[in-house]
C-alpha cells in the first residue's frame, strides 16, 4: 500500500512575511479542536458513566469421558496433541467456566441495566461492572430472545447515572451516532459513524427492528448504547454482518422504541406480553396486486386466519391490511411490531381493503402464544450424552400463523440455539423447522429427541425447512 502525501500549495507572492502570516494562521486553525469535536467530547463524557460492563459466566464444562474427543485448543501443545495424540497417562485439565463479556446501560437509578439477552443467554451468573470499576453481582430480571434484549437489576445503592432513552422513529438516515461498548474487553470504547438506514429486518425475528449504521461494532460490543447526539439512546447494539468476524460498518441496533416497550414489560413481571391478532401475512408484490385488482402494493395480505383467535369473523383471507390504531402498514414486516408492541385487551381499528373497497373494522388484541415457555422443548440425548444445543416448538396453527410457515411443512421450530452448540456451528437458525434427523421424521419435540437417541451417525444428516426451501446440513454431535 503506497502513502501518499498531500501539499497545502499557497499562491506566489512577493511579500514573504504575507504568506508566513497566512500559513501560521491556517496552522493555528487546524490545530485547534473544532465546536463538532468540543461538541462530541462532551457528549461522551456526559453519558460514558452510565455505560457497563457485562461479564456472563456459564459453568465449567466436564473433561470428555473415556473415548470421547478433548478440545485441545488453547492448550500450549494442543496442535501436536491433535496429530499425534497425547502421551500415555496424560490427564486431560477440566475445562474452566465459560465467560463472556458484552456492554449495557443504566436504565434508571434504582439499578435496572439493559443489554442482549444473547449476552446473558444461559449463564449462571451475571455481572456487572461500572465506569467506576465498581462490581455488582446482578439479578436476571428478565429476557426476551424475539427482540434479543435482557433487563438486569444491581443493588448499587446511590451513585447510578441513567441515560434516556431517544425516540428512534425521529431519527433520519444520515445523522451522526455514537456507539459506547467494551469490545474485546476494552472498556469504554467510544466509536462513531452515521444513521446508514432504518427499518432493517435481519431475520432475528418478526418483532425485531434494527438501525443499520457504520459506526465500528465488534464482539463485546453487544448490549451496548447507540447515541444520537443528544445523548439519547437510540439503539441497543445487537448484531454485525461480518465475513472476518471484525467490524466492516455493517452494525445493526434494536430501535430504542422496541427497548423501551419491552424493558417496561419485563420490568413489570419478568416476562414480554405482546399482542397477537392470529393472523398470517405477507407482502404485496405488483403481480398480486394486480391479481387483487388493487393498484397500490402497500400493506399486509392476510394469507390465513387463525380458529378462535382475535381476527377469526373480523378479517378474512385477502383483506389487505393498511393500518393499525391509525399506523401506516407498509409492509408485512411493519404489522408484527404494531400488534406486538400493543397491550393486550386493547380495541383497536384497522384499515382494510376488501374487495376492492376500503373500511374499517375493529378486534380486541389477544395474547401472543407462539413463545410460550410451556411448548418450547431443549432437545438433549441423555441416552447418548450429546446435545443438539436447540430449543424447539411444534407447529401449531398459532406458530404457523405468527412465522408464515406454510401448511404442507411438517416438523419442529427452532426457538433458540445456545451460542457455539452443534446446531449453531451447523449454521441452523432460528425459525428453522427441522424436518428429519438421519431418516426418521421429527414432527414433535419428543420424536426429534428420539431420533437423537438412536442415532449412529457422527455427523448427524439434518433436513431443515428455512423460508419454504428444504435444505440439508450436518451437524456434529461430539
């Protein structure tokens, strides 16, 4: 890579002492700090206090038995090892507790913190460190995996700075944002960048809305604040898209209005209520609008009603779907995130085209099922000791509904992958419905589990549904 160098070229004149005067003020401008960066160094020094650590640690995981494989990395002859095995009598170490680290923010005094729940997702305890290195061990309030954000409470008695939350539907493509985290443990890193654009969908579920931005995001970053440049949270940093695993300035933040409903809620009893009208929906391209006799392609088509859920006898398959308690519904994509941020019990009016002609109808808004604790199933082979690292739902019509899976799909939702387990490494998702494990069908939690059981084959042959396109993986089980 070659360097090169820039001249500042004055224009020529006989008065030497002109141009030493004009080139000593030009320095003089440039060395002083501009009113944007006294402006910004403000900022951060206003709101860095209420930037945390957050330090996860899972339980020590048990040296392999006899026969089984040793994870040899990060042992200092852990290479060799692996090609030659090691030497006669060599005890393998017990692998120590798993930590991992992310970032949040004080929500408010009383210690309420924010961060991932894929921060958080599985430890046995959790803490969290202040500007001030100040430890405290904190209680997990509460998480909600569709939205990927956690509350946590600390006792620190006097001393919390909150920050405020920044209304993130106000903020435009373009406008400067500030990103405060810990990545790779480096505490109070302050990166900036812009607003590169807003509404993203990055398949992390229906009721998740992210702001894309350049500003430098990298792992330990999760969890963390996204500010405008009133000091307002906008965004909780969650996720990059990264082929080398470093930041690239593609760096996606949960919407501080999705924060700030779901925070209240699982301040409120621990757990996320959402709406739930018990519809299924898609998008309105102009060859079905035109099949629909239509001429706009906005809104949300309704594909399916659910049986006894609010929309049964309201809404009918082909109405289209315009607003929401007066939102606009662009999209499919927008009408998740109106019901799900929407109290249940609520009467609200929608928008419709119906044959051509608009009204308006009105629903009570139910509660969401397809989340219940009560149907997710953790899929683990006590009988062969391994673990798929999954949590899967059946697909009932209430599933279907909420994921748009198609009827003919047979098999088991993906509601959770614990990170790094066989089936994340696999590459599996969630929202995958898995079809097979080698021939047998798994059409509920208990028939995936049996055929973990009895399976022979190491990799395990994996059919998964993703999207309504049938693709195999395989997945290593030990």
């Amino acid at each position: 890579m070659s360097i090169r160098k820039s001249s500042l070229l004055l224009p020529r004149t006989s008065n030497w002492m002109g141009v030493s005067a004009l080139g000593a003020a030009m320095l003089a401008t440039t060395a002083l700090p501009s009113m944007a960066d006294e402006a910004l160094a403000d900022l951060v020094e206003s709101v860095s206090p209420s930037v945390v650590t957050i330090i996860a640690e899972q339980k020590a995981a048990p040296s392999p038995a006899q026969g089984q494989s040793f994870d040899f990395d990060g042992h200092p002859f852990g290479e060799f090892f692996k090609r030659f095995g090691g030497p006669e009598g060599f005890n393998m170490p017990q692998r120590g507790p798993a930590q991992g680290l992310g970032s949040g923010f004080v929500l408010d005094e009383a210690g309420y913190v924010v961060t991932n729940h894929h921060v958080v997702d599985n430890a046995e305890t959790v803490t969290v460190r202040l500007s001030d290195d100040r430890t405290f061990e904190a209680e997990v309030v509460g998480t909600d995996p569709l939205t990927d954000i956690a509350v946590l409470k600390i006792d620190a008695g006097k001393g919390l700075q909150a920050v405020k939350l920044g209304d993130s539907d106000a903020i435009r493509v373009g406008e400067d944002v500030v990103a405060i985290g810990n990545p790779f443990g480096l505490s109070s890193t302050v990166t900036t960048g812009i607003v590169s654009a807003k509404g993203r969908n990055i398949s992390d579920g229906p009721y998740a809305e992210f702001i894309q931005t350049d500003a430098a995001i990298n792992k330990g970053n999760s969890g963390g604040p996204l500010f405008n440049m009133d000091g307002e949270v906008v965004g909780v940093n969650s996720a990059i898209y990264s082929p080398s695993g470093g930041s690239v300035g593609l760096g996606f933040a949960v919407t501080s209005n999705i924060v700030e409903h779901i925070a209240a809620d699982l301040q409120d009893d621990g757990q996320v209520s959402r709406g739930w009208l018990g519809v299924s929906i898609q998008n309105i391209s102009p060859q079905l609008a035109a099949a629909l006799g239509i001429d706009a392609s906005s809104g949300a088509l309704v594909a399916d009603v659910v049986a006894d859920s609010p929309a049964d006898g309201v809404l009918e398959q082909g109405d289209v779907i315009l607003s929401f308690n007066g939102e606009a519904v662009d999209s499919s994509g927008d009408l998740p995130i109106l019901v799900g941020t929407t109290k249940v019990g609520t009467a609200s009016n929608l928008t419709i085209l119906r044959d051509g002609k608009q009204e308006t109808v009105t629903l009570t808004v139910g509660q969401h099922q397809a989340a219940s604790a009560q149907s997710d199933t953790p899929v683990e082979s006590e009988a062969a000791g391994t673990s798929l690292g999954v949590t899967v739902a059946p697909l009932t019509e209430t599933v279907r509904a909420e994921t748009g899976i198609a009827k003919a799909v047979e098999g088991v939702v993906v509601t959770d992958l614990q990170p790094d387990s066989p089936a994340a490494r696999a590459g599996l998702q969630r929202g995958d419905v898995i079809v097979k494990l080698g021939n047998q069908d798994t059409f509920t939690p208990e028939a995936l589990k049996a055929a973990l059981d009895s399976e022979k084959t190491d990799p395990a042959l994996v059919l998964i549904n993703r999207a309504g396109s049938q693709i195999f993986v395989a997945v290593e089980l030990v």
